[in-house]
C-alpha cells in the first residue's frame, strides 16, 4: 500500500482476532513509531508488547485496579475487567517517558508519544494488520501503572490492540478538507 493511501484511508478495527501480526510485520510497525515527529529528539516513548498469558495477566491487573476503587464489583463486572485485554490477540501499551528539557515541555513530549502511535496504527493498517487505539480509566489508574512498572515520569498514552479484522475494511469517513483548512487572514 502506498504511504498516502495508508494515510487518507486508515481506520480502526474494533474487532479483532487471531493471529496478531507476524514477527515481520511487528518489526515494521515497530520500526515505523520510531520514526514520529519529535520536538528535540528526545523519543519520549516506549512500549510494552504483550500477549497470550500476559494478556490475562493484565486483566488481572485491571481487575486489582478496579478492586481498589470499588470492592464491592460483582461477579459479572470483575469477569468485564479479567477480559478487556482479551479483544485481541496482542497489544501495546504506549507508555510515554517525559524529561525535564528547557525547550520541551511535557505537552510536546506526550504529543510526539502520541504521533508514534499514530505511526504504529497506520503501518498496522498499511499491513492489512487490524488495530485500534484505546484509552480509558485503566490508562489512568496508579495500579496499573505501578503494575507494569511505569517510572514517576512516565504516562500511558493508550493500550494499541492488533489482530485479524474479524470484519472487512469499511471506507473511511467521508471529510471535507475546507472544513477544517482555512486560510489566514482571509
């Protein structure tokens, strides 16, 4: 697929399933975040990849967050909590790193984190791999950060899920570019 067809028509996949992408194609989207507009050159970014077992175990972990906040969860919303991390064969959760820089501020830091993803979810989909960015409260809770290990100056920007599209590509939304491109002054 041609860069500016990935571009103009990626979308996300809600559903997906196994296989995730191969080692090949993870290697690709890899190496396409890392390649993200970066005030400074600071790559204020990593991941964590994680599946099979591990995927359960962060359900785990969501499950123990969501404990701590209210435990008095009933069975059916602890079983929600154990299978978020299950709409996927794979995911990656897009840790930002932010650092003290006299000329990078913490907004342009977590931007750059961002426009990585963005990288990873266009490749993914220049691969015919499926992929969706998600966030949420789990993105935001202290245990689940403390769990996977997150330093004080580090964020979660999002968990990016990838598999097999359980359903084909649909268009992307249709948008007029004069609607959000103007001139200045007119």
């Amino acid at each position: 697929m041609q860069a500016l067809d990935a571009l103009k028509n990626r979308i996300s996949h809600g559903k997906l399933q196994a296989p995730g992408p191969s080692p090949e194609q993870r290697a690709e989207i890899e190496a396409a975040a890392l390649r993200a507009a970066d005030h400074g050159n600071l790559r204020p970014w990593r991941y964590l990849y994680i599946s099979g077992e591990g995927l359960q175990a962060l359900g785990e972990l969501y499950l123990k967050a969501a404990l701590a906040d209210k435990p008095e969860l009933d069975e059916q919303q602890k079983e929600r909590f154990l299978k978020m991390p299950l709409r996927a064969p794979c995911l990656y959760v897009a840790i930002a790193n932010i650092t003290e820089h006299p000329k990078v501020p913490r907004e342009e830091q977590l931007m750059a984190a961002a426009a990585s993803v963005q990288n990873m979810i266009t490749a993914a989909f220049a691969l015919g791999v499926g992929a969706y960015w998600r966030s949420g409260d789990m993105a935001f809770h202290q245990v689940v950060k403390d769990g996977l290990g997150l330093q004080a100056t580090e964020e979660i920007v999002g968990f990016v899920y990838m598999g097999t599209p359980q359903l084909p590509n649909r268009s992307a939304p249709e948008l007029q570019v004069p609607d959000f491109f103007q001139n200045w002054p007119n």
